[in-house]
C-alpha cells in the first residue's frame, strides 16, 4: 500500500470501502454545492507570509477550547450517520480523539447513542442537540447527557430544515440501507464493510429509535427532520434550552454579526462559525469569509470557533490566525474513519497536527497561542463589498 500522507489519500480509500449512500452523504452539499465547494477553494486565496532564521526549537499546538485543554485546536464535528461509515464509527472517533487529546463531539443523528460513546469513553465529550420541537425530548437528551458527563453542549442554530442534497434522494439514504438492486449491487463491491457491521447491533439512529415520540420513519434522516424539528426557533426558545442544559453551550451556525452579538449577550461559552458545510444555505459565503466580520462584533466577547472547510493544517492555522480559538473538522475525520476505522481518524489527525506544527515552525511561531494575523497575506477584498 501506498504511504498515507494526506487527507486526500483517506478519502480515495473511504470512497472504495464504505456504501455510496454513506460516502456520498458525507461528501455533498445543499442544491449547487457552490458554498461547499467555496468552504474550501476560499481558504486557498489566503497566503502565508514566510519568515525565515527563527529558532523554532519547543513548539507546542496545545491551547484550550472553552477552557479545556486540547493537543491543537481542532475539534471532531459533530456528523450524522458516523456509525455507517464504519461499524461503530461513533464510538471509533471518539476514542481516537481522546487518545490525541482533542473534543468529540457526538452528533444526536448518530448510530452509536450517547451511552454506546460514554461506555467506550473515558474523558467527557461533547453531545450536539438540533432544536426540537418536543420539550420532553430535548430534556431527557439533556439528561442522558449529563447522566454521560457530557462536558458542553452544541446547540444547532441552521437547521429547523433541511437544506436538500440531491445525492441522498437520489441513493434512498437510510440507515441501515434498504436493499434495493442498486444499493446490493454497491454492497457486493464492499463486504468488508458489510462484514464489520453484521458484527455490531448498532444499525440504526441510537438517540432516536426507541426516545422519541411519533416518528414515523426512524430509518430516515429526511423524514425525521420534517417531522420533529422546531421552524419556530427564536433566540427565546434558544435561551430556553440554554437554561435546560445549564452547563456549557457552544451556539453552531452563526454566519452573521448580529446573530454572533445575539449568542454572545445570551452567554454562549463559544459560537461556531458555520454554514454546515455547505449542506443548509447554498449560496452564502464561505465561513472563513464570515469570520473576520464576526470577530470583529464578538471577537473580545465571547470564544469564537469554525468549522466548514478545513481539510489540512494550513487551514487550521489560517482560521486560527484570522482569530479563532478552535476548529472543528468533519468531512476530514470521516474520511480516514470510513478509509481504516479508529486508526484512519487517528491519521487524520495526525497529518492535520503535522501540517498545522511545521506550518507554524515555517511562518515563525512556536506557540498556537502567539499566533495571530500578521502571518498571513490576506486579499485586500476577502470579505467582500456586498450591497
Ligand atoms: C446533519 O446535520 C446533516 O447535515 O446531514
């Protein structure tokens, strides 16, 4: 086999070995994809500004992300489905993330439920809610999580509905996978996987099926985001569930400065810059785009995170010296898990720490928290003159 040495490489791998429906889900965005395809192209156009004879003896990437310590600031997102694209795949991440020393953070669209994960855990994780319409619900997820020693909540601010992604219609997206000729035809390609997952009993939406009330197709993401998701959100709703919770809470999805000065006078631990990928609003700009106007509304306020985008070290540290305190990478986990389970998110990671210390060492900093704006070249018109 070929060196693996770069997240490139885990995805080839994680296309062969893991059912279209899933890699397809990972690796789409909403309608067009342009935001998706932007999340990425974007981070591009911003240069380094490379310094030379500078001692880069005693380097260190370890910061903290809402005061608690972690090995470089880079966090695994939360991502829906995770246990199909490995069996147990939840499980698998979150302890290749402990063991590096960075957050999990366990999607409630997961296969593995919240105990499966703390069961196979030692350190806390992070749980992600979506803003549900059902009261009981929410508080008894809030319950399991605490009863797991979940250490912060993220609360998903875009999406009370689905941005649509064509390939999932089009593949029948469930899980476990309905057989169909086509969906049979791609299994035969990838017993592997098929093996594996015979092998676990976790096949199905570990936090959903058997929780929540008047579903009525469990099997699917789609129908159950129609079906149980609160459109009526409002900042009032939103401080509500902050109060439910009571412990840390990270606000996901904020695009914009009002909404950041809006979850920063809420009390907000952290808000995540995010378009979710690309997968809910089509068209908006990229994330790294949105940051520097945020930071500017909130920066002093309130810790400011991103996600959306970032598949290398480069981007970790171009994000970090725009002035974020942490990122969260999806996609790029779920690439080396689908390509080699837990020791594939484990190489993630580790290309991701390689790239983002000799990065660092080459722009001369020692220190993840020295660093800030002035190693970059940034385009004059980044952020853009919108009318
Ligand atoms: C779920 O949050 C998704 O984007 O599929």
């Amino acid at each position: 086999m070929a060196a693996i040495t770069t997240i490139e490489d885990l995805k080839r791998m994680h296309k062969r070995r893991t059912p279209k429906m899933f890699y397809d889900y990972a690796e789409s965005g909403s309608w067009t994809e342009q935001t998706f395809r932007e999340n990425t192209s974007d981070f591009d156009k911003i240069k380094f500004r490379q310094r030379v004879a500078v001692d880069m003896t005693n380097r260190t990437t370890a910061t903290t992300m809402i005061g608690q310590e972690v090995s470089m600031p880079v966090a695994l997102a939360p991502v829906g489905l995770t246990g199909m694209q490995s069996a147990d795949g939840e499980i698998k991440a979150a302890r290749a993330a402990e063991k590096f020393g960075v957050p999990f953070c366990l999607s409630t669209m997961s296969i593995c439920s919240i105990e499966d994960v703390a069961a196979k855990t030692e350190k806390p994780f992070w749980f992600q809610v979506y803003t549900l319409k059902d009261d009981d619900f929410m508080k008894r997820l809030f319950d399991r999580a605490r009863a797991a020693g979940c250490s912060a909540v993220v609360i998903t601010l875009d999406l009370q509905i689905m941005g649509q992604r064509h390939k999932d219609l089009k593949n029948g997206l469930s899980a476990p996978p309905k057989f169909t000729l086509a969906s049979m035809a791609d299994l035969a390609t990838k017993w592997p996987w098929g093996i594996e997952m015979l092998q676990t009993k976790r096949r199905f939406f570990g936090n959903i099926v058997g929780h929540a009330k008047g579903v009525s197709n469990p099997a699917s993401l789609a129908s159950w985001t129609a079906e149980a998701f609160d459109h009526a959100l409002d900042w009032e709703r939103v401080a509500e569930l902050m109060k439910m919770w009571g412990g840390p809470v990270i606000l996901k999805g904020i695009m914009d400065a009002d909404d950041a000065r809006k979850a920063a006078e809420l009390g907000a631990d952290a808000i995540v810059v995010s378009n979710h990928g690309g997968r809910q609003l089509d068209g908006t700009v990229s994330s790294i785009r949105a940051l520097p106007a945020i930071m500017e509304a909130v920066g002093d306020k309130v810790e400011v995170h991103l996600d959306s985008g970032i598949r290398s070290g480069q981007d970790v540290l171009k994000a970090i010296a725009m002035g974020a305190k942490g990122t969260y990478i999806g996609r790029a986990y779920v690439n080396g898990l689908g390509a080699m389970g837990q020791k594939g998110v484990t190489k993630a990671l580790e290309i991701i720490h390689k790239e983002l210390d000799t990065t660092m060492a080459l722009c001369g900093r020692r220190d993840i928290n020295n660093v800030d704006r002035d190693i970059l070249m940034v385009p004059e018109d980044f952020e853009g003159r919108w009318a």
